[in-house]
C-alpha cells in the first residue's frame, strides 16, 4: 500500500480504498453548516473506527458570524489528535500555530504541506498525511466567546489495513518566553554579545522536538518575538541548529545560523513563501517584533531508530533573551512521550510590545489585560 496514493507520482494508478469526509455540514440541509462550540468545551469533530488516513483538512473560524475573530484566539483554540485509542494526543497544537504560523496571526500563503488563503489567511489547509488503525479529532475553545468552527476533514478507508512499518503523525507545541540568554550590558562590547563565546554540546539550546522510538522529523516554524528595544543592529539570528540522533552527546547535524538552516541568507527582512522554506513575517528592518521561518523536511526526512533531539540556539552562543515558539512534525511508532504540559491560555499569548521594561526586558502581562 502506498503511503500517499493521491501523491502526484500515483495520480495515473487505480486509486485504493474508499474516498470518505467527515465535515460541517447542515444535515438538516439547510445554509448553518458549522458547528458551535460553547466556550471552555471540546468538541469531537471527527471520528473514524476503522483503518485507513487523513489527507486533507480544511478549517475556518470566527466568534461573531463574520469572518473575524476574537483577539488572538488562533491561540485560544486547541487541536487535539488521538491515535488507536491512546490516552494522550499525538497532537496538540494552537489552531493557529498548527496551520504554519505562530504570533496567533493569519495571512495568505501556500507551501507544499501548509496553506492559508483568503480571507486574511483564514482558509486553513494542512495536506498531512495522517494513517491510523483508529482516530479523533478535538477541538477545545478556550476563547472567552463561542466559536463558530468549519471544517473538512478528507480521509481515505481502507479495507486492506495499513503495513506495519506506516508510522504515526505527530505535532507539538511549545514555547519559552524569554528564552534564558545572557544580558547586553554583561559584555565590554556589543560584537561579543553578537558573536563571542562558543557552544559546542547544544546546552540550553531551545528544543523543538524530543522524541523516543522510530521514526523521522519533517520540520517546524519558528516563531520569535524580539523585544529588545536597543536602537543597534539587532538581528535575533546567529542562533545554530543542532540534532541528536540516536544517543549522541554531541549534535550528529551541526548548522551554521538561524536563517541558514530555514534555508535563506543574509539576515533576511523579504517575506517569502516556498514549498518547503519561507519568511512569513519578518519585515521590520532591525527584525525588531514578530518573526515566522519555516522549513518542512518533505523531500529529506531526518530519520532516527532510538530517539532524536532537535534544538536551535537563541542567538549566537543562546545569549538573547526572546520569546520563541515553535510547532514541529514528525512522524514515529508508538508509544510516543509525554507532551510537556500545555501552558494555560493567558500563558500561550502573545505579549504587547508596548509592556516593556527600559533594558527591554519582558514584563509579565495581567491575565486579565491580554484576553
């Protein structure tokens, strides 16, 4: 059986299995083909007993009727995925961030995998192919209002079972804000701040992924947030990309700097959007506010037999103090680990720029300010 039948390469082949969807749709046939979820509730949205994969979802949100939505409630919104009767997810992600862009932000763009188109970005696509003996799909509101939720959910049946070597999708959420770096003012001058000091072994890196058992890594965004308001040159890269295969002490993928590794050069301002690399935001020109890259390992997985450890360093030696965030992909055997604990609503949101200290320094928000 192949994994993906619908891939461009099997569009000529006899197609296996039987084409199925589970959506929004007005079974009174009627126009009110959504779903209303109250707030604080989860609701199944999809679930399917017997073998087969997810290869397209569609979504849309909005908490008024109209196409717009409460403040920052891409954040707000959690898409929980459960595999063959497993206690925990295999994927739980903020809406927003699971459809490729962080910041709690929606705009136009389309990569091989990941999609959101008009309006504003609000047409949410993932083409993820997503096997399973059994699954379900969730929705959790965490918005202070009702949600209004659409959705497509386009999978393949198959009677045949899947083969034993098909792994399991998976993608998590995380976020540190800041990031523990090392301050400005503790460096005689500005370019060892930037550039001094060395990290070999990958210590307090930010971590992206780790992962036990079988399977192969397909890539993240990340998703920073600069706050460092010094008028200087403020380029919040440098930061090297280091995995660890299998047991490794030491990174088994060594990179050279931030961008380089989400595939661009040069400290880049120019929003882009490629099949599997991209800038969504990114414009300002000292990089100062909120930053998106992507970089999707469709064509070159990363592969791991026993466990993997994908990390980043935040700035050059982890000396910046930023907020990240970041979603990944991968795919493995069960059982997976533990999630780390999904931090509460107040503490997935995006912080107001204007709450600042003077040495630009974060200052923790009033829960009740940020909703």
């Amino acid at each position: 059986m192949d994994i993906n039948p619908s891939a461009l390469a099997s569009l000529a082949r006899k197609q296996k299995g039987k084409r199925l969807r589970i959506s929004s749709w007005d079974k009174t046939g009627g126009n009110d083909d959504r779903i209303h979820i109250p707030s604080g509730k989860t609701a199944v949205i999809a679930q399917m007993d017997k073998p087969g994969e997810i290869e397209h979802i569609w979504a849309t949100i909005c908490s008024d009727g109209l196409p717009t939505i409460e403040k920052n409630g891409l954040r707000k919104v959690l898409l929980r995925i459960y595999w063959d009767d497993e206690k925990e997810p295999s994927v739980e992600v903020p809406l927003g961030d699971f459809f490729g862009i962080g910041h709690a932000k929606s705009k136009n763009y389309s990569c091989a995998i990941l999609s959101e188109g008009p309006q504003n970005g609000l047409g949410m696509n993932s083409w993820w192919v997503m096997p399973y003996q059994k699954a379900r799909l969730e929705i959790l509101n965490e918005c202070q209002c009702p949600l209004i939720f659409y959705y497509y959910i386009d999978f393949r049946e198959l009677p045949d079972g899947l083969d034993d070597d098909v792994f399991r999708f998976h993608s998590q959420w995380r976020r540190v804000c800041p990031c523990s770096g090392t301050p400005l003012n503790q460096f005689s001058k500005r370019e060892d701040w930037l550039f001094g000091e060395t990290n070999l072994d990958g210590k307090d890196n930010y971590v992206l992924l780790e992962a036990k058992g079988e399977g192969h890594y397909c890539g993240c965004h990340l998703d920073i947030d600069n706050f460092n308001d010094d008028p200087a040159w403020d380029w919040p890269g440098e930061g090297d990309d280091m995995i660890f295969i299998d047991g490794a002490k030491m990174p088994t993928l060594n990179g050279t700097g931030t961008e380089d590794y989400f595939g661009m050069a040069w400290c880049p301002t120019q929003e882009y959007a490629g099949l599997y690399n991209g800038l969504l935001y990114g414009t300002d020109p000292n990089w100062k506010g909120q930053i998106t890259y992507y970089r999707y390992h469709i064509l070159d997985p990363i592969n791991f037999e026993k466990d993997i450890k994908v990390t980043i360093e935040h700035g050059h030696a982890n000396h910046r103090s930023d907020d990240d965030s970041s979603t990944v992909y991968w795919y493995q055997k069960e059982p997976h680990l533990p999630f780390p604990k999904m931090p509460s609503v107040e503490e997935r949101m995006p912080l107001d720029h204007q709450k600042t200290s003077a040495k630009g320094s974060v200052i923790k928000e009033d829960p009740k300010e940020i909703k």
